[in-house]
C-alpha cells in the first residue's frame, strides 16, 4: 500500500481510488478501516480477497448522517434516538435494506440488512465527503487477526495490495465500534460491546437484549474467534510462564513472565481499550510463546475489552 499524509491533495487522491473502485486504508476514532465503494460489487470484494474475510461475515457501511442511511436504509425511532445520542461515533446500527438498495449484496452477506456507522474521526469523515459514496469498511487487517490501531498496523499486514493508506496517527479508541441490531420488531440486541456501552443505550432505549446462541450474523465481531494474535493468549492470568508476555491491569500483574506492559497503570478502562491492540501488536513481536492478560474488571467499557480477549483466546 502507498502510504499517504491527511492533507487535502492526500484526500482527495484517496476519494477518487475510492470512486474508482480502489481500497483505501483509513483511520476512524476505533481502529483503522480497510474501505471500498459499497455501491461497488467488485470493489468490496477486493475487501474479502484483501482480508482473506469469509463471504459469511457482513461489512459495515460507514456514511455521513441518518439521511445518508435513510436512501439505502429503513429507519425506525429507535435509529433515530441512538443517532441523536452517539453519531457521529462508535455506534454501528442494522437495519432493514430498503428495496431497491443499490449497495452490493456482498455488504449484506445474503441478511435482508445493512450495517451502518457514521464515524466521528476527522478524517474519515472529510474522505466520506469527499468520496461522495458510501464505503464498506471492515478492520484494515486479515480476517481474525489483531485489529489494527496505527497506520503501521495496516502497512505491515497490507504491504503487497494495490492501495493507498491515510495516516492519521493511533486511534484514540482502540476497540471497534458497538454494534446494534434495530431491524426487527422486537427488542433491540447488542450484537458486538464497545465505548457506547450497554448501559449508554439503556438511558435511550428501555428493551435492549444480548444475543442468543441463534442470533444471526448479522454485523462483523461475532465470530467465536476474532481479534486473535498469532501466539496463545490466556485472559484472568495471576501467574505467567517464563515465556510468556505480561499485559498488566492497574495494580493487577501477574507473577513471573518477560516483558510486562501495563495496559493502564492507573486501572483506567479507557486508557486500557486504547492501548489494548497496540500492546497485543507489540506482544506478538516479542521472543515469547505465549501471552497472558491479567483480569479485567467486567462492567461498563470492560465489558468490550473482555469480550474481544474472550475472542482473541477462543481457538487457544
């Protein structure tokens, strides 16, 4: 991938790969997008081909407003209520295509609905702008693996594909974006946790479930194994082997192990989501054979960051 500053010729160069029906990397406020024209069947397979991602797993179309989604979309009052609350931001919302959609079907992933966030980062929004269309943007990195954080992220895992990469420096969130399923008459379900938590939706929305072992896989994150570094990591460690890599918690670090990281030295939920990936990113590099995460605590944001641990040691 080329890789490319934030100025506006940057962008603009950005726009037309994206019109074309090219790949552009770019930065959101959670984690880096690997993004497509999702009006493009060919372009957004690029993003599977690219990723390696199976067909199965659906896209996130990112837009500018609700009046965006309303011409791909159908838009309920519970959409409306959440968008006035978190958009832009990290809220993703599924609802129901509207007929007719002229977005690929491959954004879909054969479900009659469509994943849709309006993404506060500056520059995702000035390349949305600029672009003119919707665009499908998973997590800029191989299906499953890490999510990336940092530009070098993306140009490390994506050297050899034809695109171009928008540097826009670290996220400042680290966790991907919370997803929301509103396309059905009954409750709405929290498909995927993140910075908007459960509770954020609760003050907007009375009935909010969690999914069922039937629930449809209808937005990216809900695989069992997700999110994984390529060594074994291992959740709630109180103790690490000598060939381990430590991610401490506050005053919460295992015993033993090589090359401790404290993802938040003050026990700050925040600061931990953000540093999450960066330190799993710095973990897999390491002459270690393992890696072993000290307890989170599990409420409001630690929900999300148990959840994608969880994942990431899934096929341990």
């Amino acid at each position: 991938m080329e890789r490319l500053g934030d100025d506006p010729e940057s962008l603009q160069r950005a726009a037309e790969k994206l019109r074309d029906g090219g790949l552009v990397a770019f930065p959101t406020e959670t984690v880096y997008g690997l993004g497509a024209n999702a009006q493009n069947g060919q372009a957004v397979a690029r993003i599977f081909e690219a990723k390696g991602r199976p067909h199965f797993n659906p896209l996130i179309v990112h837009v500018l407003d609700l009046a965006h989604v309303s011409e791909f979309g159908i838009v309920n009052a519970q959409a409306e209520h959440l968008a006035e609350a978190f958009w832009p931001g990290p809220l993703t919302m599924v609802l129901p295509r509207r007929e007719g959609c002229i977005l690929s079907e491959l954004v879909s992933a054969g479900h009659p609905t469509v994943a849709f966030r309006s993404p506060a980062h500056p520059i995702a929004r000035c390349l949305l702008e600029e672009a003119g269309v919707p665009v499908s943007a998973p997590s800029a990195n191989p299906s499953g693996y890490l999510s990336p954080t940092r530009a070098d992220h993306v140009a490390q895992a994506f050297k050899d594909i034809d695109g171009l990469l928008i540097d826009g420096g670290p996220c400042r969130i680290g966790l991907e974006s919370t997803v929301v399923d509103l396309s059905s008459d009954g409750p709405a379900t929290l498909l995927r946790s993140g910075d908007v938590t459960l509770d954020n939706i609760r003050a907007y929305l009375s009935d909010v479930v969690l999914p069922s072992d039937d629930t449809p896989l209808l937005s990216p994150g809900m695989l069992a194994s997700h999110y994984a570094p390529h060594k074994p990591l291992r959740t709630n460690a109180t103790t690490a082997g000598d060939s381990e890599s430590v991610l401490a918690f506050g005053d919460s670090v295992p015993k033993g192990g090589k090359h401790l990281q404290n993802l938040s030295r003050s026990g700050n939920l925040i600061e931990a989501a953000a540093n999450l990936f960066e330190m799993l990113h710095i973990a897999e590099q390491q002459d270690v054979t393992g890696i072993a995460v000290a307890p989170i605590p599990g409420g409001g944001l630690g929900a999300a960051i148990n959840d994608r641990l969880r994942r990431a040691a899934h096929g341990d």
